[in-house]
C-alpha cells in the first residue's frame, strides 16, 4: 500500500502541472456536488440549477490556480460571498476551492502578496460568518481551516526548497566523481609514461615515441570529457547559452580503455562471459567509471605487472572484477580513498554492491561490483 502510494505521488509530480490542476478541479467539483443530489429535508428549500450554477463558478478558477494564484483566490471568494449573499442554496461542510486557493498563495506567491491575503482575510471572513450562520463556533474553525491551509502550504514550499538543495547537493557530489575519475585516470597514465620516457629514449627509442603518443592520446580524451562535464554546467548556468551535450562512456568504449592502460606498460587483459547485449545508459556510464577507476588504482598503488579486467552479463545483474598481481593493500585491508569510496557509490546509487581488498589467495588487489538490471530494464520498457 505504501509502495503504490509513493508510486502515485511520484507521478502526480512529473505530470503535466494542468492536467493535474483540471483533476483537482473535478474532484472538487464532485464533492460539491454531494449536498445537491442528497435527498434534503421537506422543510429545506429545493436546490436550483442557478445555486448549482454559482458552485460551479467557484471551482472553476482552479484550473488556472498556478498561473494567478491571487486573482483565483479573489474569484473564488466572490463566488463564495455571492453565493451566501443572493441563493438559497445548499450549504457545504468544507470550503473546498477557497481552501486550495489558500494553498496555492501560500506556495506560489511572494512575500507581499501573501502578507495582503492574512491581512484581508480576517475581516473578509467575519463578514462570511456573518452572512450565514454569525455563530463564534463557525468563525473559530473558519479561521482554523484557513490558517491550516496556509500553513501546509509555507510547509511545502520549505519541503520543496529542501528537495532543491538536496538535488544541487547529489549533482555536485556527481559532478566531483566524474571530475575525479577523468582526472586521476589520465594523469596518472601520464605520469607513469612520464616518467618512463627518459629511460625508453635511451633504451628503446620506438618505446619513447609510443609512450609519447600515449601522454598526448591521454591528454586529448581527459580534456574532451572535461569540456563536456563543463558544458553540461554552462548549460545549467543562467543566461548561458544551450550546446550539444557528449554522450557518457559506454561499455563498447572499455577496450580503448584497457588499450590505452596497457600501452602506459602494465598489460590488461579484457574478458566478458554471458550474452552480451545492450544496457541502459546509465549502467553503462556507471560500469564504465567503475572499471576506470579501478584501473586508475592499480596503476598509481599496486605496482602490478598484469591486470585483469571482467566483465559478467548475468540475467539480473552486471558483475564487474578489476584484479592486479600487485602488491595489495597494507596489512591485507584496504583503507578507501576518494575513487574507493566513489565506486562504493556508484554502485549503491543503481542498488548494487561492491567489495575491495586482496586479491584471489590473498595476493594483490581486486575490485568487485554488482550493479541489478532487473530496475533498470523495466525503466527501459516502460
């Protein structure tokens, strides 16, 4: 019961805000219509189509409630006094439309706005009391309802701004990993040819020129994806002007990878079991850092003279294995850093897991992953 509740709130929030304003509209207008089609006492005096009529005009403001919260509620209240003031018409147990317009100031407004509505509403509904039944229980519980209105509302909108900053706050940690994983894999690829040129010019000088090719490929793809997580900011910034987004890495792309690792002197061997086949986008991208980020490890830590890079297509699950002949962690446990850590989130964000520490029989390092693809292929299909 939870779980569909949540799923139907998730949805009334990506829904297109004026079919979700016309819905409210109609469910109002239904529980108005209750005391006009409940059988009423003979001593009562029978409904009219004008009073039902004049309900009507006081719900159909919620249609455009988003776009003129003030000028709604205005409306609405009119609707209202008109209705107390000339029909004799059934009365309703809730002020339905005027109480949602109240919402709606409440969220939607500015300051100034707001401010005139409390100030206005207090006399405005003393005089409503009045003109129906003049009782203090009724402008009691007017004003409560009122005031409970608006204050769900200020509510909201502080629950509203803080889903904003935790959504800013989730884009940036995103935004460090990927800066993160760019920049530690290429520079230390770069490094470690670097600092193998001097030694390769004396010794083999085709090595050198390899090697040199290898810092200036290296180079090139980091400063790419660089410009492509920048853009994406450029893009987000105001005023800014809107380009091309690069598409996020691919597994298709984890061979170039493994290539250009094994062209800076440590060999990588790539292997996959299991039917390969297509992933959605964001598995991919995430697999792909994870692997790079591992290989980014053995390189500057593990002194390893081989790699091992596989990859499992599973029915439900994506198992990734990155493991070094190196020397593994100290003391056999492996104290995470900033690209441990972020391969640890990486996986949990898709709900999968992951393990670091030495490697099979306790020599080097390995890296394991598991990320579900059970989510992820219903999201495609849906």
């Amino acid at each position: 019961m939870r779980e569909n509740t949540g799923v139907l709130i998730r949805r009334l929030r990506t829904a297109d805000p004026r079919a979700v304003d016309v819905g409210i509209a109609l469910l109002v207008q239904l529980a108005v219509t209750m005391p006009f089609v409940i059988p009423r006492a003979p001593a009562l005096p029978p409904v009219s189509w004008a009073a039902y009529g004049m309900t009507t005009l006081g719900v159909l403001p919620l249609v455009w409630r988003r776009k003129a919260p003030i000028t709604v509620l205005t409306a609405i209240s009119a609707a209202q006094f008109l209705y107390k003031a000339l029909l004799d018409g059934p009365g309703q147990p809730m002020p339905y439309a005027g109480l949602i317009a109240v919402y709606t100031v409440a969220v939607l407004s500015p300051p100034r706005p707001r401010l005139a509505m409390l100030v206005i509403a207090m006399p405005v509904i003393t005089i409503g009391v009045r003109l129906n039944t003049g009782e203090v229980r009724e402008l009691l519980f007017t004003l409560f309802v009122f005031f409970g209105a608006y204050v769900l509302g200020r509510s909201r909108l502080r629950a509203q701004r803080v889903e904003a900053e935790q959504a800013a706050a989730r884009e940036r940690a995103r935004i460090a990993r990927e800066m993160h994983d760019i920049l530690s894999h290429s520079v230390a690829l770069m490094v470690v040819q670097a600092e193998a040129g001097p030694i390769a010019v004396r010794a083999a000088p085709e090595r050198a020129e390899a090697a040199f090719e290898t810092i200036a490929e290296t180079g090139r793809e980091a400063m790419t994806q660089l410009r492509r997580i920048l853009g994406v900011l450029r893009e987000d910034a105001p005023g800014s002007a809107a380009g091309p987004r690069e598409p996020q890495p691919l597994l298709a792309q984890l061979p170039a990878l493994v290539e250009r690792v094994s062209g800076s002197g440590t060999p990588v061997t790539y292997t996959t079991t299991g039917e390969v086949r297509a992933l959605p986008l964001d598995v991919q991208a995430t697999a792909f850092r994870i692997v790079q980020e591992a290989l980014t490890n053995a390189v500057r830590h593990a002194c390893a003279s081989r790699i091992t890079v596989r990859l499992g297509y599973g029915t439900d699950v994506l198992a990734l294995t990155v493991t070094d002949d190196g020397r593994g962690p100290a003391g056999g446990t492996a104290v995470p850093g900033h690209g441990l850590i972020g391969i640890r989130e990486r996986a949990v964000a898709h709900g999968g897991t992951s393990r670091t520490g030495p490697g099979p029989g306790g020599r080097g390092f390995e890296v394991e992953a598991s990320i579900p693809l059970v989510e992820s292929r219903q999201g495609v299909g849906s």
